[in-house]
C-alpha cells in the first residue's frame, strides 16, 4: 500500500474530496499501519497452514505471535 501510495493518489484525485483525505499525513499513517497488521496477520495465516501441524503447535505459534509480534 506505501509503495502504490502515488498511483493511488492519482486514482484519487478524480473524486477531490478523497484525494485531500488521502494527502493528509495522517491518514496515510494510519494506513500504512493496518497495512502492516494485515502483512503479519498473512504471514501466520501461512505459517499456520500444512500437512504435519497439530493443536499443540499451533497454539504455540499464535500464543506467541499474539503476545511477542502483533498485540501486547
């Protein structure tokens, strides 16, 4: 999303009102940060998925991302 922030922009621009909502820094902030989330959130998406998991480890994982990674 950061990185397609200037072709964004421009698609914006069509409608004014969203392109200056889109310009303003803060907004842009608050994007690039669930951008973020949701890059993490597929990561362990993918690790979660497999042939050879179980309960156990999977708890693990999520346990730990939870609490080291993304929410504490």
């Amino acid at each position: 999303m950061y990185e397609l922030r200037n072709e964004i922009f421009i698609f914006l621009r069509q409608n004014r009102a969203l392109a200056t909502t889109f310009e303003h820094g803060v907004i842009l902030t608050q994007l690039v940060y669930l951008c973020d989330i949701f890059a993490k959130l597929n990561q362990l998406n993918i690790s979660l998925q497999g042939k050879d998991t179980h309960l156990l480890q999977l708890y693990d994982k999520i346990t730990a991302y939870s609490c080291g990674k993304l929410i504490c």
